[in-house]
C-alpha cells in the first residue's frame, strides 16, 4: 500500500462518481482523511462487528459484502462493483461493521478514514450536508435493490408466497 | 335519397317474398318470452307490429305502442353480432397426429329485416376488428358476406339510445342494401324504400310502388330528426381523451361498488368481441375438438397471468371495459366502440348508465372533487 | 388461423422446470422468424399458449422454445416425449429493432427466463458484431440453480465479442459471483449511454426498474426496448385478451419501445 500526496488523491476523489462536482475545496479536505489502498483475491477490507473506522470508494474490481451462517457457510449478501461504496456503518453510531468486505480478485480502493471524516463534517457542516447528500442515494439505491430481491421477483409462480 | 319507392305494408309481405325466392332465409325481430330477439320470420306478421320498448337504466320491458307501427320497437336484445360471431363453434378437430380438420363455415344466405342504423355501425366495427389487421377471419367474412341487410330508419327512439350523440344514427346512411322509412300521417301508413347497393336496388325494382314524393322523402326525414331530438341522452365530447386522462380517478372504485361483473353489458353490447379459445377432448383422448365462444373483460380469469389475474378488482375491469370502448378502440380501431344503442344501460342489473358513469367523470375530474351524488 | 404440425426433434432441460425443445415441420417448410417474434403452441387435447422463440433467426431448420411449465399446456410441453407432435401458429408479433443497434452499442438486459427471448438477438449480435460498436449481456436471476443457458453464457464471456456481466438475487456458499439485483449491475457495465441501444426482457417489475436505470444513466428512451406479456388466447388480434392499454400485445407487440409502455406499466391493474 502506497500513500499518494493528497492532491492526487484528491483528483482521484473528484473523478469518483460518489464525489463528482464537490467543491474542489471539500475533495481537498476529504483528501486530508483518504489514502489508496490494494487488495489481492481474497483479502478482507473490514469485518463484521469491527470498528467501522475506514470506509471505500471502489475503483476497480468486486468486493463482495458477506455474512456468515453457521451450518450455511459464507454467504454473499450484496457485491459492490467499481464505481461504488463499500461500507455504509460509518455514518451512524454504534459505528460498527454489520458485514464482512471480501476482494473478489484484485481490488484497487480507496479508504476514507470515517473518523477524520465525521469530524470534519462536524467542524463544516455545509461540507457534511454535501458529503451526506451524496451518500444518501447510495444507501436508497441500495435499500431499493434489497427491497425488489425480497420479493422474488424471478420466483415461478407455483414459489410464489412460499416461505423463503 | 336517389330513387324512392313509396309501398303500402302489404309490401313488405311482398318483399319477403321476393327475398325467399332468391334464396335468403328471413330473418327479423320477434317478441318472445317478453323480449326482442332476433329469429326467422315467415311474414310481416310475425313482427312486434305495435310494441315498443319501455327501457330505462335496468329495465326493458316490451308495452303496447302509442300507433299500430310496425317498426316503433328499436333494438332486439342482441343485434347482428351473433349472426356473424356465433356465440361458440367449433374451429377444428384433431388427433395427436395433428392433422387438423377445420370445420366448414355454414353460411346460408340470409337477409334480416329492420336492422337499426346502430346496429349497421357494430356490424362495420366488427368488420373491421376481424377482417382490418393482419389475420382476416375467413369465418366472419363468410358469414358477413351471407348477409342482406334491409336497414329500417328510427322513428322513436327508446330512453335508453343516444346514437345521435354518437354520430351513429338514427338514420342508416350506408352498410345496408335496402332501407325502409315508415311514415303514418294523415291516416295514411306507407314504406318509403331506398336502395343501398346494387342488388338492393334489383329488388327495389321488382317491388311494385309509387315514386316517393318531395313530400314523403321530407315526411322520412322528419321523422329521424324528431326520433335524434327525442334522445335525451348523449355520450359526453371528449370521451376518448377523458378517459384516458383518469386511469387511476377514484370514480373507478364506485362505480365497482354497485357493479356486478356479470358481463351482461358485454353481451348484449353489439360491439364487443372479445372471445376465449379451448379445447374439448374425448374421453379417450383420441380426439380434441378446438372451440372458440365469447368471452368477457368482466371475467376474473380473463387477464389471468403467471398464477394471478392482472386485473382482480371489480373496479379495474369496469374501467377495462368502458376504456377499451371509448378510448383504446380509436387506437385500436379507428372510431369509437361505442354506437350509443343503448343495451348495456338497459340490460344491466344494477342500471349502470354508461353516458352517465363519463358525464360523473368529467364533471369531478372539472371540480377536482371525488365525491359521487 | 390453424395450427401446423411440428415434430418433437429433441427435449433439453435447462433448469428443475424449464426445458428447451427443438421442433421440426412436418412438412419440411422452416418457420422464419425475427428476433422477440412468439408462436402459439398447441398440445392435443390440452390447449395453447404463447411462447416466445429462443433459437437463432439465422438458422430456422428447427424450431426453438424454451418453456417454464407452470400451467396444463406448459407443464404438457416440458413433459412431452420425444417424437410427439406440437401444433405451431405463428410466427406472431413484432420483433426486436435489432438494426437500431449497428454503429452502437448493444445492451442485451434479460432477468431469470427473459434471456430466452432476448437469446435471438444475441445469436443475430454475434453474427454481425463488425457491424456494431460493442456487445453487452446483463443477467440476473434469483439464484444459481436458475440460470439459465449457462454454459452459453460462459461462451459468450469468454469470446472477445461481447462482455457478460452475471448476478444473482441471492447464492449459498457455493456461488463466487456476483450477489445483486441486475439494475445494480446496468450503470456499472454501460460504456457511451447516448450511444447505446438496450434491449430488455424479465419480469415486469424487473424491466420496468431496469429501463429507468437505463434512462436515468443517459440510454435515451427511444433506445430501450421492453418485450411484454399479458394473457394470450389467439394471438392474432381477435379475442381481446392481451391488451395494455391501447395496445394489443399480441399485434402492437411483444416488443415495445419505452416510451410507448413506461405510463402504462405504472397503472394499478391496467
């Protein structure tokens, strides 16, 4: 893991969609909390019930969300593709992971320390308000997905109704 | 009106004579069981000479005229529609080896006497529903083409019509081969008879009579415009649009409440086509016969699809239906679905007046409220 | 309009309940058939319904119908044996506008059995992809066990002429792919939005959220796609069954353009 100078990365913050159009003066500050990251197959970004401290935009590959069952294993809950957020705990107390955050193959992210981040939003709050606009739709976006699986919109119609 | 022929009513007996010699079954409205319905007729006698329709919203009932008219009844209870759509038949018959066996057509010549110009206006409907898209119904085409039509021209017309407001009548300006104007003034009671295509105008000519005078084509005249004043219901301009604005009014859901789905208006309706297909197989299962009959939008099963219907409420197969006739079909078809006869308001159990279901529409759509008077 | 007579050539099933037959004319004449176009499929002594063509336009010797069998006549298809005879109406309805695609790009979005008939177009894709900017096939089904042609879909991934993009709604521990509703995965695989034509088949619900996705990412309107179903009985205009609105699906469609349907896929129980 290499730390790139924070104007770079701050350029790469701005060319992330979560973050695109920001004041050039906010992707500066959120600069000041980022840091780019790798990841092999296989690695772990966070895990569930840990501190939720760093969160990632995804830059390239799949992390897969997941939760373990006993008896059913490693199950995927959710992928987050390029372009996405991994990690949505950040934002409210208790600040703790709910799921794990695998690489799926080579993952290239970059990690947004929540901490620093919350803080400065506490110290701006226009920059918060705008930060929190941006990840509000992620989170709906996702909420609606989660919502349109739950009702099994693939199940023939004998599966309809039947306890899933 | 080129060339009219003024007979007195022995000639119409004269007429049915003619046309039995050329072949055609006669067929016109009878009383039976205290309704109109349409049958064969063996002379001017058998027709409902002196009764007419006393019809409201859910009620028809046939009474004693005000004159001894041959033609002041309007509408037996289901017109053409099941001359040329039976209400079931069969298509074929197969084994599993699937060679088919289409059933033959029957198709007698037939001619009906006094088909109202509403009822002319449903039978172009239906040509053009069967023989204007991609597949042409060979079946009703058959049955179409065996048909001579002796159009007769409204002279009063029942509470319930409102084909004036629906540019449908009450006089037949085409689709007929012969017309008949009945005219009583003076003591006086004649036929004024105008031919609508070339062989009606063959047996005009073999009819014996006076030429119509200036005095009785203005009588004729006269006596459809009186008929179109006398109705005093009317579809409300604007239907199409209306309708296609508010599929999601509240309205839908209280007109449900008092509808029964029971399809009657579908099947008295002169212009509703919709059908199912099914198959009948022997016990055996050497033998599968495919029947097609007619189906209703009222049927729950109707918009069956992937383990549900699409439309399970009452209120949305109302809508179904009264949208398909006034809106969709323009889309569909080109005109309305609807020739302002009249049948559905009378026949429907519950008295659903569709003038008066569009009119309640477009008055609250107007006031913005949902309240229903 | 009647039936006529096809072989059983050969049955393969696909999935616990879905199965592909391929159907030959008795009498030797091949049914040609554009891409999204149905046929009405007879059973003896069971009834019909409408099934939407999978198989390559190119190649129209056989007839090839994948069926899911959740009624009498589906489950009777899925059942019947090699060698018996089908009756064949059609091909019926309006196909998809395949040649809007070439000089652009082609997005190929299909939802648990909906890539059976979207499979035609991507048949007709790779046989001119010199012809179009770039190939992308987006599917999502419920569950692994229920994807379906997936060896071809592994060919297809692995052929340099298009991009395949797979999802589940939910996987065991067996599944390494990705989890996700196939509207997650359409703005991630998009490559010129304005320059894209998307063709769209699945669940209504799932192609309704899918060609808002779409145009919110910049697919103009006009460019997607949908192929609708509503009950079927003739087929050919007659029986008034299939209708949304003021289209017939079986002679204004299957296939649709959005902006066509969009309004009319919103209204409770039209």
């Amino acid at each position: 893991m290499t730390e790139s100078n924070i104007k770079s990365i701050a350029d790469i913050l701005a060319a992330h969609p979560l973050f695109a159009g920001l004041d050039p003066e906010i992707t500066d500050l959120l600069g000041g909390c980022a840091k780019n990251e790798h990841f092999s197959d296989g690695d772990y970004l966070f895990k569930a019930d840990g501190p939720a401290d760093t969160f990632y935009l995804v830059r390239s590959g799949d992390v897969a969300l997941e939760l373990r069952m006993p008896g059913r294993g490693r199950l995927t809950v959710q992928t987050v593709p390029a372009g996405h957020v991994a990690g949505a705990s950040w934002i409210l107390p208790p600040y703790r992971w709910r799921f794990d955050a695998r690489a799926v193959g080579t993952v290239r992210a970059t990690g947004i320390d929540a901490t620093c981040l919350r803080n400065k939003c506490d110290a701006n709050p226009s920059m918060g308000y705008q930060v929190m606009q941006r990840f509000l739709p992620i989170v709906a976006e996702r909420l609606q997905s989660t919502r349109l699986r739950l009702i099994d919109l693939y199940a023939p119609p004998a599966d309809v109704g039947r306890a899933l | 009106m080129d060339h009219a022929v003024v007979i007195p009513p022995e000639g119409l007996d004269d007429l049915i004579g003619i046309l039995k010699t050329q072949g055609y079954q006669v067929w016109g409205a009878r009383e039976s069981d205290g309704a109109l319905g349409l049958g064969p007729i063996s002379s001017s006698s058998d027709l409902p000479r002196g009764r007419i329709e006393s019809a409201e919203a859910g009620t028809v009932r046939l009474v004693d005229g005000p004159r001894d008219a041959i033609f002041d009844h309007t509408l037996p209870m289901q017109g053409l529609k099941r001359v040329v759509y039976p209400a079931q038949e069969r298509l074929y018959v197969t084994g599993p080896d699937l060679a088919v066996k289409e059933e033959p057509v029957d198709a007698p010549p037939m001619a009906v006497i006094g088909v109202r110009s509403c009822d002319l206006a449903a039978l172009d409907t239906l040509t053009t529903v069967f023989e204007g898209g991609p597949f042409i119904d060979r079946r009703y085409s058959q049955r179409r083409d065996a048909l001579l039509l002796v159009a007769v021209n409204c002279m009063r017309p029942a509470a319930t019509c409102f084909c004036a407001s629906m540019n449908t009548g009450p006089r037949a300006e085409s689709g007929f081969d012969l017309a008949l104007d009945e005219v009583m003034d003076d003591g006086r009671h004649v036929f004024i008879v105008t031919a609508g295509s070339a062989r009606g105008r063959k047996i005009l000519d073999a009819l014996s009579g006076q030429p119509a005078s200036e005095a009785d084509l203005a009588a004729a005249l006269e006596g459809t415009r009186s008929c179109a004043e006398a109705q005093h219901r009317q579809m409300p301009a604007g239907a199409e649009d209306l309708l296609k604005r508010n599929y999601e009014h509240p309205h839908w859901a209280a007109v449900a409440d008092r509808c029964l789905s029971c399809a009657n208006c579908t099947m008295v309706c002169p212009t509703c086509f919709c059908g199912t297909v099914e198959d009948r197989s022997s016990l055996d299962g050497a033998t599968a016969e495919r029947w097609r009959r007619w189906d209703s939008c009222f049927g729950l099963e109707f918009s069956y699809l992937h383990g549900g219907s699409v439309r399970t409420e009452t209120a949305s197969r109302y809508r179904q239906w009264a949208t398909h006739k006034l809106a969709h079909w323009h889309d569909q078809f080109g005109t309305s679905g609807c020739v302002g006869c009249g049948r559905c308001i009378g026949w429907c159990p519950v008295g659903i007046d569709i003038t008066a279901e569009v009119a309640a529409l477009a008055a609250q759509e107007t006031s913005g409220t949902t309240a229903d008077d | 309009m009647l039936p006529r007579p096809f072989k059983l050539r050969a049955r393969r099933p696909e999935l616990a309940d879905t199965v592909t037959l391929e159907l030959a004319a008795v009498d030797g004449q091949p049914l040609g058939f554009a891409p999204g176009q149905f046929t009405m499929l007879y059973v003896h002594g069971v009834g019909e319904i409408a099934i939407s063509i999978s198989g390559d336009p190119a190649d129209s010797n056989s007839l090839i119908q994948t069926i899911r069998g959740v009624g009498a006549v589906s489950e009777a298809l899925c059942s019947l044996p090699e060698g018996q005879m089908v009756g064949v109406r059609g091909p019926l309805g309006t196909a998809w506008p395949v040649e809007r695609a070439v000089g652009k790009h082609l997005m190929v979005v299909a939802g648990g059995l909906g890539l059976a008939p979207t499979r035609p177009i991507i048949y007709w894709a790779l046989a001119n992809r010199d012809r179009l900017k770039s190939i992308d096939i987006v599917y999502g089904t419920r569950s692994p066990d229920q994807i379906l042609y997936p060896q071809q879909l592994l060919g297809w991934s692995t052929t340099d002429d298009a991009r395949v993009g797979v999802t589940v709604d939910r996987a065991g521990q067996d599944w390494t792919g990705r989890v996700g509703l196939v509207t997650d995965l359409v703005p991630t695989m998009l490559r010129d939005p304005a320059e894209t034509v998307a063709m769209v088949c699945g669940p209504e619900i799932m192609m309704r959220f899918t060609a808002q996705a779409l145009a919110d990412a910049g697919v103009p309107q006009t460019d997607i796609h949908l192929s609708l179903e509503r009950n079927m009985k003739c087929g050919i205009g007659w029986c008034g069954h299939c209708q949304l609105g003021p289209h017939l699906i079986c002679r204004d469609g299957p296939v649709f353009p959005y902006p066509e349907v969009r309004d009319l896929m919103t209204v409770w129980e039209l």
